[in-house]
C-alpha cells in the first residue's frame, strides 16, 4: 500500500519534511522553485536537489543531496537552524 503512495504520473514520488522554527515558517525552495513551507511534509519527484529557505538568517545556505527511498511517513529531514549574529549569514 505504501508504495502505490509513492507512485505519480511522472514516476516515483519522494518525501520530505524541511525543518527550521516553528515559529518561524519560511518558503521551501528545491532547484530554484518553491515547493511548500517548512515544518511540513513536502512530495517532490526523486533527483538530485538544492534545497534553500526563503529569507535571511538561517544556516546552512543550502541542503544538497539525493532524495530517494523515502516514505509519507518516513520523509527525508532536512534541519536549517537560526544563523549566529557574527558569523555573516543574517
């Protein structure tokens, strides 16, 4: 059952979840296009991505890796944190 829920017209779907602060929902961009919001699980086909948060502030810059063999209920988490004040990045 579970795999008929990774299944889409294009192929297989993968599933992640993008973290940062909760109080704090930010825009989820994969390759350049925005895919949803974070503290969510996202669906996005399997590739290669560049993943980015909308705004400033956040560390790292960018996720970059392979989304594949993930699950509804068990998506890939990619964690973004608060960025340091002194560090460059806010």
């Amino acid at each position: 059952m579970q795999q008929g829920a990774r299944q889409s017209v294009g192929g297989v779907m993968e599933f992640i979840k993008v973290t940062f602060d909760p109080k704090d929902i930010r825009d989820v961009d994969a390759n350049g296009s925005t895919i949803g919001e974070t503290e969510t699980v996202l669906m996005l086909p399997t590739n290669f991505y560049t993943v980015t948060l909308s705004g400033a502030g956040y560390s790292p810059s960018s996720w970059q890796g392979l989304v594949d063999g993930t699950l509804p209920d068990q998506p890939l988490v990619i964690a973004f944190q608060k960025a340091d004040d002194d560090n460059g990045e806010v």
